[in-house]
C-alpha cells in the first residue's frame, strides 16, 4: 500500500522529506504548470547536502513512479527536492506529495499465506 510521505512546494533551495525507507516512491503533482523542470534525489539522513541518485522532475498530470535504492554506506535516508532556477520565478506554486511503497511482509491470499 502506498504510505504518504508529504506534500512540498518546490523552491530554489533543497528540500528534505523526513527519514524514509522503501525503494519505490510515487510523485503526483498539484494543478502542474507545464514545462517546470526540477530535481529529485537521495540525501543521507545526516549530511543532508551528500546527495545522490538524481533524477529530472517534469511538471504534468501523470503520476511519475521512481526507484531509489539506499545506498549500504547510509544508516537513514530522505529524499531532496528542487524547483529549477529559473521555474521557481513563476508566480503559480508547483506541489508535489510524495508516497512510499510499503509492502506487508506476507501476502495472504484465499490458499493461505506465502
């Protein structure tokens, strides 16, 4: 099931999710104004600008679904998030909620459990 991890509006500057487990994540975008870039990326949970992994963020209506696996080397990770330097100019807010992926351990179906 997917498990909310927040909402953010992109900016200039970095921001931080709260420390998060789970390699799949679920991006949707609120009202997206169209042709906004931005990016997206791993932090560690303690030094917060050793990013790794980017991905480009493009602003539309379709749901993006990214892969982030935690590098060995980090006990916690979050995710980072910026606007593009020069989309963040525009007067509309661009709002991305995150989700999680949170896979129960055991999967039950009508023949038992496995």
């Amino acid at each position: 099931m997917w498990v909310q991890v927040g909402t953010f509006t992109l900016q200039k500057s970095w921001l931080l999710t709260p420390a998060v487990a789970g390699t799949w994540f679920r991006l949707q975008h609120s009202q997206p104004p169209r042709s906004r870039r931005g990016v997206i990326a791993q932090a560690s949970a303690y030094a917060p600008l050793e990013l790794t992994g980017f991905r480009r963020l493009w602003a539309k209506e379709q749901i993006d679904v990214y892969q982030f696996v935690q590098p060995d080397c980090w006990s916690d990770r979050c995710l980072a998030l910026r606007g593009g330097s020069l989309d963040v100019e525009y007067l509309s807010p661009w709002t991305v909620t995150i989700d999680v992926w949170d896979a129960p351990e055991t999967f039950a179906f009508s023949g038992g459990t496995f």
